[in-house]
C-alpha cells in the first residue's frame, strides 16, 4: 500500500464524512432559514379544501360572522379584548400572557385559545384551577363558538364578531 | 378565505420527509462501510474480506429500523436516525481497528449490542404509541432508577471495575444499570415537573435572586434527585454524578422559566466540587491531572492515559494520520472513554470536528422536537433527553481534550460499551416518537365537532 493511496482513502473518508454531515444539515436548513409556508397556505391555508368540504356539508353552521377578537366580559381584567390575528392566544397571569389576568385562581400559563382550520379552540396549559365551559372542567382543546363562555378562575372570556 | 388567515399557520403540516432520512441512511452506511473499509486498508493493506457480510448486516439492521420507522413514525424526525447510524458505524470501525492492534474482539461484541439496541429501538418505537402514556409512570420510574442505581451495591451481583462499582452482573454479561437509570430519570423528571412546574415557579418566598419553592412543592424530586447522586458519589462515579445533575438543573430551569436556578446551580455545583476535592483522594488526583498531566505521567494513577491521547491528538494535526496508520492502542481504553482521542489521531481535527458537528445536530433535533411539541410533558421529556446527550459528550470530550477533568462516561454511540449503546438506541426511539407526535398534523377540530366517536383515535378528542 503506498503512502499515496492512502492518502487518498484518508482524503476520501473525510470527504464522505463531511459531505454526510452537510447533507444532515442541508435536509434540516428549513429550521435556520424558516419554513417556506406553501402560497396556497398563505392565502387559504391548507385547511382551505376541508374548509370548502365543512361548508358544503354544513351550511348552517355560523358562517355569517366569524369571531375576531376575544374579550373579557367579567372578572378583574373586564374589557380587554384581544384581536384573534395574535392566535395562539396564551391566558394566564404570566408576563407573556397576550390576556393577562390579574386573578389570583389563574396559573401562570392557564389557557390558550389557537385554531384549527376554520374552528377556534381553547387548551387548558395544565392550569391548577382549571378552565371551564359552562361547569364542566375541560380536559382536552375543546371547540368554541361565538358567545361561548369561558370560565378561568374569577374572570369570563369568550369570542365576539 | 382570508378570514381563515390566523388559522393558516396552525395549519401547517410537516413534510414527512422519509425519502430524505432514506438517503442520509445511505450516506451514513457509505461513512459506516466506507471506515471498515478503510481500517482494512490501513492496516492490513486490503479491504477486508467480510466487507459485504459485515456492510450487509449493517444495511440490515439500519434499514429495518428505517422500516420500522416508516411504518409506526412516519412523520418523525429525518435527521436523528441517520445521524446515529453514521456516529455507530463510525464508532463499530474505530473499535475494530484497535481489535487488530490489541487482539481483542470488541468490535463482535460492540455489532451484537448495536443489534440488540436496534431491536430495542424498534420495540420501543412498536409498543410506545403515545410518549405521554409515559407520564402515569412519573414515581414508578422514579423509583425504578434509584433501584437500579443500587443494584451494583448488591454483593453477589454488583462488582468494581477500575475503582467505580457501577457494573452488575447478569448471567455472562456485565451490565451498567446507570444507563438505563438516565433514561428512567428523565422521565421520572419530567413528568413530575409538568404537574408542578407552576407550584414550582410561583408559590414560595424569594430569596436573593430566586424564587425558593415551598418544600412540599419541591421535596419528592429534591429527594429523588439526592438518592441518585447520593448512590453515584458512593459508587465514586464522577461522571454519572456531573451528568444527573446537569441534567436536573436543566430540566429544571426549562420548566420553571426561572433563571436563578442555574445561578443556585451552579453555586451548589462550585460549592460540591470544592467539597469533593477536599474530602476524596480522587477528585484531587483528577483535578491535580487535570491542571498539570505531564508532571503525572509516570506515576500509578497518573496521567498516562490523558497524556498519551494529547499526544495521539497532536500527531493526529489537522487530517490525521489515517485509519490505521496511528497508534491509538497506545492509550488505554482507547475504545471506551478515549474514543474520541483514536479518532482525533487517525481522522485529526477534520474527522472530531464532524463527530462533534453530529452530535450538535443530535441535540438541535432534540430541542427542536420539543419546540414544536404540542404538550409539555414531551417538550420537557424532549429537553432532558437532549440536556443527556449534550452533558454526556460536553464530559466525556471535554475530559478527553482537557477542557475539563477527566471523569469517565462513555462517547454516546461511539464507544464501546453495550448498556450505554442500548441505552442510547432507547433515547433515540423516545425522541422519533415525541418528534413524530409534535410534527404530525393537529387533527381537523371541525370535523370530530360531528362525529365524536369515529376520531377515537386521534390524538385530540372533544368531550361532549
């Protein structure tokens, strides 16, 4: 074996160990540079067919209207409302809440209200008081409409046009 | 439609992008293969003769895993598994090249564990459909550790190798039971933490700069904690004890959002080390090693093995010497805690430099993983398998290079070592599952709004 070729081996192995770790970084650039949102996304999102297939089966659904802002209709905090353009939309009394309630049954990171296709919820963030609709302690993303009532601690929300 | 805008991003759905961990998976068998091969060539001046065998079993065994993935993970990470396939092959050839210097048959063994780890991998990723189900064992992982961490005091079964009794005997195979106790831990961690993260970080006094948690808040995970690093310090196992509680603080810091904790920390840290270094014998010798090695090199427990794997590094400059044409057998367990030195002597700083690049991307997938992460027990379980990872090779690497003192852990994937290699391969599966539940579209809210009881199985249900 002569000090040539092995150099070249040498030479070559570091070249394929590199050109693996620049391909691992090359399938994951997405992470550095942001995720390209597809056009269809920007304007109709991805939920855009399903939109199309939901209205069609349903058309009674309250189509009319769909709520743009949420607001505090009680509690400390009555009168904040918040444009749902931020969604997600984080509740509690931390200082990265976008609703912070000045409540003491709040938690921190108490709920959240994001949507999904045309369909906004709300997600308790594992609060120590619970959030409820009605009386009834919601365990999973539960779906809201206009004029559901959200109950955290002392304070109300819901969603209005 | 552009009322729907806010919910367009909530609608982004991740690619599921199997082609591409297919093609690294390639990539990473030719790094894998292309090392045996390689070794063969350095050494004994031909390519091996079991080289389609060997590269055979290897594809085997790699692409299973990527079957098995694209079947129960389909929109898992892409990156991870190839990542570590690259860094086991990477570590099989290394082995097998001090095997032809010294004699000895690690590399066998070493393929035997990398398919026991595989299967594992593959169970895990079978039987564990939704990490979450991991949170109801929160107290019975918990205590699974800090049983496991005592098995090595048994007598009859727990026997010392080179001063740390960490190893147990099963049958004709030597176990580390610290390592799967990590994986345990991070769970016990991380599910405890997700019920009282916010008891954690809001109720208690304040005290200098940080908010102290009341007691009871605290306690269980305190003494959790305190056990194992007890358990660790007894065993006079250094690098498992900066490991656990490296990774408490972290997991801790992460899921109370409260940066006083790595202030704490890392007082307590300053404070336990000087306490350390003044009561054993060997963390003094470890540390005298460390801030001055040549003066210990002819000594008993000296610094021979650090010295001769600095050496092995400079010879090794910037390409190396090639695989097989250095002398890494020079140093003493070249192929368990010095691996990292073999390759720096044969690959040089170009050949470290990727490894180390892998296992940043290892942790950046992690992390990632836990970002996107829908629900905080992933994210936290995510963060600490990360947080183990990450310490693991900052210690051993750091130890190795002398940035910091040596204390023995094994190189993730790369060492020799079945418990560690298993292990990791378990660690592995856990994060394609938290990452294949965090990329995987949210299920269409609207839809189960009618139909409650067909989407039994999604991830979300609505109760009525």
């Amino acid at each position: 074996m002569s000090e040539l070729t092995l150099f070249l081996v040498r030479a070559a192995y570091l070249a394929i160990l590199w050109i693996f770790v620049l391909s691992a970084i090359s399938v994951i650039r997405s992470d550095m540079f942001g995720a390209r949102v597809p056009e269809a996304a920007r304007t109709g999102g991805p939920a855009a067919p399903k939109q199309k297939k939901s209205k069609s089966k349903k058309p009674a659904k309250p189509r009319r209207g769909q709520p743009t802002h949420v607001a505090v209709t009680s509690g400390a905090n009555e009168g904040i409302t918040v444009p749902l353009e931020q969604a997600p939309i984080l509740i509690g009394r931390g200082t990265d809440a976008a609703i912070r309630l000045d409540d003491d049954y709040a938690s921190t990171r108490h709920a959240r209200i994001a949507a999904s296709g045309d369909q906004w919820y709300v997600e308790d963030l594992g609060s120590t008081n619970g959030t409820y609709i009605g009386s009834v302690r919601i365990t999973q993303p539960t779906t809201l409409v206009l004029g559901t009532q959200v109950r955290i601690g002392k304070t109300v929300l819901e969603l209005r046009k | 439609m552009s009322s729907s805008q806010p919910g367009a991003l909530m609608g982004f759905v991740h690619r599921r992008r199997r082609g591409a961990e297919l093609f690294l998976l390639v990539l990473a068998l030719t790094v894998g293969i292309g090392a045996y091969a390689a070794v063969g060539l350095g050494v004994e001046g031909v390519v091996p003769a079991d080289i389609l065998g060997y590269g055979g079993g290897l594809a085997a065994l790699i692409i299973g895993a990527h079957v098995v993935v694209r079947f129960v993970a389909p929109y898992a990470d892409p990156v991870l598994l190839p990542v570590v396939a690259a860094l086991n092959g990477l570590g099989l050839a290394v082995i097998r090249r001090l095997d032809l210097a010294d004699g000895t048959t690690f590399a066998q063994q070493q393929l035997t564990w990398m398919t026991v780890g595989v299967v594992l991998f593959a169970v895990t990723l079978l039987v564990l459909r939704d990490h979450r189900v991991l949170s109801r064992f929160t107290y019975t992982a918990g205590l699974g550790a800090i049983l496991l961490l005592l098995g090595p005091l048994v007598p009859g079964l727990g026997y010392e190798v080179n001063g740390a009794q960490i190893w147990v005997r099963l049958g004709p195979f030597g176990l580390q039971p610290g390592e799967v106790a990590k994986v345990l831990l991070v769970v016990a961690f991380s599910g405890y933490l997700v019920v009282h993260r916010d008891a954690l970080a809001l109720a208690g006094r304040r005290l200098l700069f940080v908010d102290l948690p009341r007691g009871r808040d605290l306690g269980p995970i305190l003494a959790m904690w305190a056990v194992s690093l007890g358990i660790l310090v007894f065993q006079r196992d250094l690098g498992s004890s900066l490991l656990f509680f490296g990774l408490f603080l972290v997991m801790l810091y992460v899921a109370t959002e409260r940066p006083g904790w790595l202030v704490v920390g890392s007082a307590l840290f300053f404070g336990g080390a000087a306490v350390a270094y003044k009561l054993f014998g060997h963390v003094q010798n470890r540390v005298n090693i460390w801030l001055d090695p040549l003066a210990y090199f002819d000594e008993s427990p000296g610094s021979g093995q650090l010295v001769e794997g600095l050496f092995g590094m400079a010879w090794g400059g910037l390409i190396g010497r090639g695989l097989g044409q250095g002398s890494p057998e020079r140093v003493p367990y070249a192929e368990s805690d010095f691996i990292i030195g073999a390759i720096g002597e044969e690959l040089g700083l170009t050949g470290v430099l990727a490894v180390i690049l892998l296992y940043g991307l290892i942790v950046e997938r992690a992390l990632r993983s836990a970002v996107v992460s829908r629900d905080a027990f992933g994210k936290l379980m995510a963060t600490g398998l990360a947080g183990v990872l990450a310490l693991q090779v900052f210690v051993v690497i750091g130890g190795v290079t002398r940035l910091i003192p040596l204390t023995g852990l094994t190189t993730p994937f790369l060492s020799y070592g079945g418990s560690s290699l298993v292990a990791n391969w378990v660690i592995i599966a856990l994060l394609l599952r938290i990452s294949d539940q965090a990329r995987r579209p949210v299920p269409d809210l609207s839809a189960t709004d009618e139909s409650p009881d067909e989407e039994a199985t999604q991830v979300v249900k609505i109760p009525r």
